[in-house]
C-alpha cells in the first residue's frame, strides 16, 4: 500500500456513534472509496481533496465501486451522511492544500448512480439536515465576528478617552506649574526629593490608619461605656439594689441634674458634641482621603454645617464617611434650631406672663389683688397727673395677661400713668427683685378678700420679706389690716418703715361720724380723693415768727389746718391754739388742690368780728340701730360709747344668736359692764325679711347703720345687694308709719318727686332719720347718688384713697389717724348762725378767724340749696351774703 493512499477509517472517527457490525463496516469502507473517487456534490463550495495524486485512479475502477452492494451504501449514507460531511469538511481545513483537479476531468469522475439531485428525491431528511448545519455554522461566525468588533471598537473608545484625560491633565497641570511659578512656589525638584516624598508617603499611611482608629474608638467608647454601666448594674446583687439606685440610674439623675441646674448646660452639651463630631470626622477624613489633617477638619466642619456638601464625595471610603458627618450635622442643627426655638419662646413666655425684671424706680409697687385696686391705681393716676404721669407696678399671684384685661375693663382715665403688671409673690425675694422693690419710692401691701386674720398674716410675712431686702428700701411701706389687734405686730415687725391703714377700723369710725353728722361723708370723699382738695405738707421759711392766725389768711390758694414742729420731734400739731409761732423748721400742713397750686401772700388786712352766739353742744340721748354683723363690731361699741351721751341705746339687729352674740363680743375684747354711755339692746333676725324689721320701731331711730354682712362680705356684690335690700325695705317701713302731715311738709322741701311714688315717699322718711350704708362696690353708688334716700359710705373707695394718700405722703397718716381717733380733733358740720347773722356780707377770710374763737378751722361750705359742700373755696378775700341754712365744714376738738 502507497504511503499516500488513504488509510482505512478508524473507529475513533465514530466516538460519537457506537461500533457497527463488521458487514456495516465492509459496506462503509467500500462506500468511502467510492465517494473519493467519484464526488458528486455539484453546489459545495469547498472541493473534496484526495491523499495523493496516486490515489485517485485506483477509486475509480469499476470493481471496486461494484465489490459493496447498493441497499448497504443508501442504509449508511442515510445514518452518517450529516456527520460524516462534517467531520470531512473540517478534516479538509486542517490538511495541507493540494492541487486541485481539472474542471474537464470532473464530470468524468461523478458516476450517475451518485448524483445530488437524486439523493434529495431519494432521501429529503439528508438534505435539510446538511441546509441546518450550514446556517447554525453561519450564524456563529458572524456573532463572533461581531463580538469582535464590538471589543475592539470599545478598546478603541477607551484608548482615546484615556489619550483625552491624559491631555487635559497635563493642561492642568501645566496651568498649575505656571501659577507655582508666578508665585515662586515652584523649585526644581531633583531625585532626592522625590525619594524624600517616597519615605515620606509610608509614615503617612499609618497616620491614616491610626486615624482611623482613633475615630471608630471615639465612637464606640459611648456603646462600651453603656454597656459597661448596664452590665454593672444587672452584677449587683438584688439586696444591693434594694437599698440604692443602680448606676445607670445614678449616671441619668446627675445628668438630669446638670442640664437642669445650670442654665447653660444645653448649649455647652451641644458645642461639646459639634467639637466631637467635627473632630472625629476630620480623623475620618483624613483616613479614608489624601488631604491633609486640616483640610479635613474644614471639610468635615463644612458637611456638618451643609448636609449638601457631601455631594462632590468620590470613592467609597470618602462618601461613607461624609454622609455620616453630614447625618450628625443635620442632627446637631436639630438640636440647636431646638435649642434656640425653646429659648425664644421661653423668653415670650417669661413677657407674657409677667417674668422678666422691670428697671425703673421712684415707682409705686403694688403687692397683692382685692378689690379696691381699681379704686387705688384711679387715685395714684390722678395724683401723678401733674408730674406727666408716673409709673405704678403691680405684683400678684395671677396670670399677668388676666391682671391686665381686669385693668382694661376699669372705667377711668389712667392720665398718662403707666401700669406694669408682673407676676409674682411677695414672699420671695427673687419676684421682689424682679419689680425693683428696692428703688420704689412707695410700697402698697393690699389685703386679701376673706378672712382678716389669715390676710393679716400674709401681709406680716411679707413685711418681713421686703425688711429683709439687702439692697435696703428706699421707699415706705404702706400696709393694709384687716384688724387692729393685729396693727401693733406689723409695726413692731416693719419698725420706722411701716404704715398702717386698718380698713374695717377707718371705715367704722367713719360710718359712726357720718351717722352723727349727716354729709360727712362727701367732704371725707373730697378730702381724701386727689380729684379736688388733700393734704399737703411744705416747709416755708418766709412763714417763721409768724403766729398761726395770721398763717391762715396767709394762703389765698389753700387752707392751713396745722404745723409740723420741729420742737416736739417732727409731730403734727393738728389745730394749734392762736398763742403757737412758727419757728425755723417747722413745716405748714394745709389743705389745697396741687402741691403747686398754692403759696404764701404779703399778710391781707382782715376785720375780725365777734361771734354772734356762744356754742351750745345739747347732750342729748340717742338711739342708734346696727344692722348686720361685723367681726371688729366691738370696737365700733367703743368708739359710739365714747361719743354718745349717757342713757343712749345701741340695738344691735343681726342673724347671730344672743347667747353667741355675747361671747363673741366678750371673745374680741369688749367688756360690757365698762359700757359708760349706752345699752346694748339686743334682737336677732334676718335684714333682709320684712316681717324681722317690721318687729322693731323703726321711725323712732335717730340713726340706722347698715354694714356689710361678715357672712357676706368677700363678695362685693352680693354683700351690696343685701345692703341695698335692707335700705329699701326700713325706707318704706319708715314711710308707712311717716304720718301724712309730716311727709307732706317733708315733700315741700325734697320736691322733686310726686307725693305718690315710693321714693318720694323715702325721701320724706328720711328727713326723720338717717341711715349710712356701707357700700363696698362702686357701681351701687350710683344708685344711692340717684334717689336720694341715703347716705352712703363707699368703703372700698375710702379705704383706696386713704392708702394712696399715705403712699404719696407717708406724714398724712398721723393727721388720718387724729381724725378718726376718740381724741383730739375731727371733723365736725356746723351751723352757720353760730358764725354770722342774717343777712350778713363777709368774706371767707373773716368767718376763718371768727372761728378761731373757738379755736376751729373752717375749710369749706355748704350752701342751703345745694347738695355738695366746697372744700378749700377759692376768692378768700370777696365778700358774699350767707344764709342761716348754710353749714360750715370745721376742724374742731372732740364735743
């Protein structure tokens, strides 16, 4: 056999298929032969090649293409044919080129029995199988192919962008080294340097490993600490836990405390942590970047102080850290818009409720709320009216926004005066601080609505706080009691800085006046009111030598009523006696409209007449009837046993039992057997039921009080309308019983209402007797004023008054306290004739000295036919016609 004649097939061509039969392997070699020899594929386009030239004749003699039967090469070209053309058409690429046959030799070679087209009608499974194989090769060299491209473009694409990169690196890079130059910045580095910078690089990287370190130590040192404390406290044993608190509870209450305790213990925790998260991103920073250490603190400030910085973030390492720097900061700018909101509206809140400190001085500070504020703050803005206006602080345990509406809703003009409100107590220094209680030039301590001995002692404790002020006090203190036994504690507690004003004893003493001398209580109003004419006390030294007569005519504006003198010890000599000269020092205690309103004239030249009667004074019985009870009763018995004349009757008609009557009278330091003038007649009922008042002979009184029930008296209105009741109803009793020659002579001097109206016929009642009632609301004043059936005593109103007379002026309670006492000199109504004649023309001035006769002080008149008397009158020197009807307002000793 030629070395290039094909060798026969070997099974290991056929791996895929299993070893056939040796008939099937006969058949096939022989059909191998045959297709060498004689190929009749006319649309391949790869030519079949044979071994060796040698070889091709001997395939294609006829017996051998006779030796293998027909049905064995269709069975095998059936079974193989797709394989076998495969694996010979790869075969065919991995063999050296040949070369190739003549084309005219070829269609003598393809026998006719093996021609294609009758394959595909013999068989059509062949030929698509050969149709598939072809357009699977196809189809995967061209995904190849494209693969291909697609890398290469891309190589490609990256090549330049990178080429692009580089170039404008260098760009920069060359900007940069012009601008290093420019600046002189730039030297020539040599291999040294670039050495240097090598060793250099490695400490570097282990600072910023250490860096790293340190920060998530400092992170994870609070987790540790938390974890240590709650394990500490879980290891103790439970009879130890029993006895004290556990560490983390201990840890949390000190915490507590300092942020609670220390009013900058906030703000401090919130720098502490915008330092720590600051630093410790910066730490961050400068591990997982390669700027240097400050550069990474600015950095870290900057996504602390904008969350959005931490855009511009590159690399894993950078952006992790920077979103948790920035996450920090958004909670510290939290805690800090907290922080400043909480302050702003803690700083509103301490504004509107009255909180904050009021810098002023030579203020009025109020302390405390009652009833009588209205009244007190209309008084002292009258009385600053002629300064510009003042300024008047008032300190109460109430909401200032409440305090404030109440004033809103008070009907009067406030005359450029301002009123601060504040909320506090009196019985601490701190709210004392707060309103300047140490620069106030007057102090007023109100008494509280309710009972007087619990007010009393509120208002002892706080005179003991204003003593106890370390910056001293510059003003007095003016105290409202509500009883006199309680009067000497306070003064021995306030000493030289305390004044008292006991509103029921003032009140009582007032009503017992006006009840004996019918319109005093208008000229009390007149003089204790700003509004018209007050005390005043001034030193003139024009005035010494002179004797106090001639000092009366001295004053055309104003009305002198005593002197100050500096001989016994600073005292107020109400009403001295003719024979008294001023002397260097003393001061003038007059009655005027202004403290600048008045001043001393060149000695007028005045008649001095005679008086035209001696005073006669009848010690008359009377018989006087309290309606209601009041706890400082008792000292109202005293006062009207001190002024009546023996053999006079007090009934006392109240709810109280007599039993109980008694002792409580005998409990409040009254003693009955010592009664020298009157008889206490005792009867209990209701004053406000008519058949009760119906059981006494009310048209036989003289005088009829009418207080303001104790059951009732904590509430105004309720205790004025009871007042109000019991008027009405002894009013028409008395009008009932009034025979009808009486109250027709009565209507002619009245007259202005109709016989047959019920006031009218009050108004005739009351000519018989007179009836005060004490008002406590000044609304019901305006009832009384209207009909004309009483006389009234607005006691809260007076009360106010009094209180601010005394602030502005602590020396007029001395000349008060005369006025109201037993003793010494009061207030009195006389009748004109016992100063003039019928008819008789004289001045004022002249019927002033006509009085000191007698040594009284006449301050004001009333005319016959008005109502209202004028106090301090003006035009002293013109001379007028009087009338016997006309009464006379005096300062004279007790009858």
């Amino acid at each position: 056999m030629d070395s290039h004649e094909p060798s026969p097939p070997s099974a290991s061509r056929d791996w895929f298929f299993p070893a056939p039969s040796p008939s099937f392997v006969h058949s096939y070699s022989s059909q191998r032969h045959h297709l060498h020899k004689t190929p009749t594929r006319r649309f391949s386009t790869y030519p079949r090649h044979s071994n060796s030239p040698a070889a091709t004749p001997s395939h294609t003699t006829p017996s051998s293409s006779s030796s293998s039967s027909p049905a064995a090469s269709s069975h095998r070209d059936l079974k193989y044919a797709g394989f076998i053309r495969r694996t010979n058409l790869s075969r065919q690429y991995q063999r050296s080129p040949t070369p190739e046959a003549p084309v005219s030799s070829l269609p003598h070679q393809i026998p006719p029995k093996c021609d294609v087209s009758d394959d595909k009608t013999s068989n059509p499974n062949k030929f698509t199988e050969f149709a598939c194989g072809r357009l699977k090769f196809r189809w995967q060299m061209a995904f190849l192919l494209a693969l291909l491209i697609t890398t290469f473009s891309s190589l490609i694409h990256k090549n330049i962008s990178l080429h692009n990169q580089t170039n404008d690196l260098q760009a920069q890079i060359t900007k940069l080294n012009g601008r290093l130059q420019v600046c002189n910045l730039l030297q020539p580095m040599d291999f040294d340097d670039q050495d240097s910078q090598e060793s250099v690089e490695i400490p570097n990287k282990r600072l910023k490993i250490i860096s790293l370190i340190i920060s998530v130590t400092i992170l994870s040192i609070p987790f540790l600490f938390l974890k240590y404390v709650e394990y500490i406290s879980k290891s103790r044993s439970p009879d130890n836990l029993k006895e004290e608190a556990s560490l983390n509870k201990r840890i949390a209450y000190k915490v507590d405390v300092f942020l609670s305790v220390r009013p900058y213990s906030k703000p401090l925790a919130l720098l502490v942590a915008t330092l720590l998260l600051i630093g410790v991103g910066g730490l961050a920073l400068f591990g997982v970047t390669d700027d240097c250490l400050a550069d990474c603190l600015w950095l870290s400030w900057s996504y602390v102080a904008d969350s959005g910085n931490h855009a511009n973030s590159e690399g894993v390492g950078p952006r992790l850290v920077s979103v948790s720097i920035s996450f920090g900061g958004m909670l510290i700018f939290a805690m800090m818009l907290g922080l400043v909101t909480d302050a702003i509206s803690e700083k509103f809140d301490s504004l509107r409720k009255g909180r904050s400190e009021v810098v002023k001085k030579d203020h009025t500070l109020i302390l405390g709320w009652s009833d009588k504020l209205g009244s007190l703050l209309n008084q002292l803005a009258i009385a600053n009216e002629s300064l510009g206006g003042g300024i008047v602080v008032v300190m109460a345990e109430r909401d200032k926004e409440e305090m404030e509406l109440d004033i809103a809703k008070m009907e009067f003009d406030f005359r450029q005066t301002s009123v601060i409100c504040r909320s506090g107590s009196p019985l601490i220094l701190a709210d004392l601080k707060k309103v300047s209680v140490s620069k106030a030039r007057a102090i007023i301590v109100l008494a509280e609505d309710g009972n007087a001995d619990q007010s009393d002692a509120r208002a002892l404790r706080t005179v003991l706080s204003l003593t106890g002020v370390k910056d001293g006090l510059r003003g007095h203190i003016v105290v409202e009691l509500g009883d006199l036994d309680n009067e000497v504690l306070v003064k021995l507690v306030g000493g030289d800085l305390v004044e008292t004003v006991v509103a029921h004893d003032v009140i009582g003493r007032l009503m017992i006046q006006c009840a004996r001398q019918p319109g005093l209580a208008q000229v009390w109003e007149d003089i204790l009111g700003f509004e018209n004419c007050e005390f005043y006390i001034k030193r003139w030294p024009q005035l010494d030598g002179m004797p106090f007569e001639d000092v009366l005519i001295s004053f055309p504006d104003a009305i002198p009523c005593g002197v100050k003198s500096v001989a016994r010890g600073g005292k107020i000599i109400l009403n001295p006696d003719e024979s008294y000269v001023l002397q260097e020092g003393d001061e003038v205690l007059v009655i005027a409209e202004d403290d600048d309103t008045y001043a001393p004239v060149p000695l007028p030249t005045v008649w001095r007449g005679n008086l035209p009667k001696a005073l006669f004074v009848p010690n008359s019985l009377e018989k006087i009837l309290l309606c209601g009870w009041r706890r400082d009763i008792e000292d109202m018995i005293t006062v009207l046993d001190a002024f009546l004349a023996p053999g006079s009757e007090l009934w006392m008609f109240n709810e109280v039992v007599e039993g109980v009557r008694e002792q409580k009278l005998i409990d409040g330091g009254l003693d009955i057997e010592r009664l020298m003038n009157i008889t206490l007649v005792h009867r209990e009922g209701n004053a406000v039921i008519r058949r009760h008042l119906e059981s006494l002979p009310l048209e036989s009184f003289d005088s009829i009080l009418i207080l303001a029930d104790e059951s009732v008296e904590d509430s105004a209105i309720q205790a004025d309308s009871r007042s109000l009741a019991t008027l009405l109803l002894i009013r028409d009793i008395q009008a009932k019983r009034l025979p009808y020659r009486e109250a027709k002579a009565s209507q002619g001097r009245k007259g202005s209402f109709s016989q047959g109206s019920w006031i009218g016929e009050m108004q005739q009642a009351s000519d018989k007797s007179v009836i005060i009632s004490e008002i406590l609301d000044p609304r019901t004043k305006n009832l009384l004023s209207m009909s004309r059936i009483s006389d009234y005593v607005l006691s809260n109103e007076l009360v106010s008054m009094a209180l601010a007379m005394v602030a502005e002026d602590r020396q007029i309670n001395d000349v008060l306290e005369e006025l109201f006492a037993e003793e010494g000199n009061e207030m009195h109504i006389r009748q004109a004739d016992l100063y003039i004649e019928e008819g008789e023309e004289l001045s004022f001035y002249e019927i002033l000295l006509r009085a000191r006769q007698r040594r009284e002080i006449v301050i004001g008149y009333r005319s016959g036919n008005v109502e209202k008397a004028v106090i301090n009158p003006p035009g002293k020197m013109e001379k007028r016609r009087w009338s016997v009807k006309d009464v006379f307002v005096v300062i004279a000793d007790k009858e």
